[in-house]
C-alpha cells in the first residue's frame, strides 16, 4: 500500500481580481525579511530587482536575483520569494492570459524560460526608476 501524502493547498491569485479587465498590472515592492508564501496565478509575470536582493523560488528550482535582475514566471508556476537580505525593492509586471498568448508566446521557451535569471542593461534600468521616481 502507497503512503498518502497530503500536499500543501497552493494558493491561486486570479487575474479578473487584479487586473481590473486591463491587460497589465504593475506594483512596486519594497520588502524587507519575509516570505511570500508559496502560490501561483493564472496570469503571466516577470520581476525585476530594482534595489536590493532575494530569492525566488520557482517549480521548485531556487534562484538569487540582485540590482538589475529579472525573472519570468509563467502561469501556473508555483512559486514564492524569499527576502533575507534586508530592504529590497521589486517592480512586479503581471500580463494577462490572453494578451500574453496574443502578442508574447512566440517567444516562449526561446525568449523567456521559467527560474532562468535575466539581466537588463544599465540604462533600461535607469530608465525605469527615472518612470518610477516621477
């Protein structure tokens, strides 16, 4: 007889609760030690590490993303982030199911793989905290 084993129950964020019926969401994070807790959504997402550092834990493969970084997360990945470092700072982009697979699966999985850090150069960095800060 198979050991039963009871899974954690993952917790689901749903694009009609966030979106608003647009096809983006964009928050700003600043965190310090904490976790997220381990979850998934029906939507797509990157993060991208404005300041500071911390670890993204995605289908089960763990990462460390600094300054610069960034991370794709497709829909029904599950995942969580692990701030350890002190004072980080994230830009947090979700993109709906459905503009994403209109305009973006073409670049899947050669463009974007899941638990794969990215960088962004300098000055689209710079850019974006000029976008933020004003």
């Amino acid at each position: 007889m198979q050991p039963v084993i009871n899974a954690p129950e993952i917790a689901t964020a749903r694009e009609q609760q966030l979106f608003n019926g647009k096809n983006f969401h964009v928050f700003i994070y600043n965190k310090t030690e904490s976790i997220s807790g381990l979850h998934q959504h029906d939507y797509y997402e990157f993060t991208l590490v404005l300041t500071g550092r911390y670890f993204q834990e995605i289908n089960g493969k763990r990462v460390l993303l600094e300054r610069g970084d960034f991370v794709f997360i497709p829909l029904g990945s599950h995942h969580q982030s692990f701030y350890e470092f002190g004072a980080t700072r994230i830009l947090n982009v979700g993109i709906s199911k459905r503009f994403f697979e209109q305009h973006y699966l073409p670049l899947l999985p050669y463009c974007f793989v899941a638990s794969q850090v990215y960088r962004t150069n300098n000055a689209f960095l710079t850019y974006v905290e000029t976008v933020i800060l004003h």
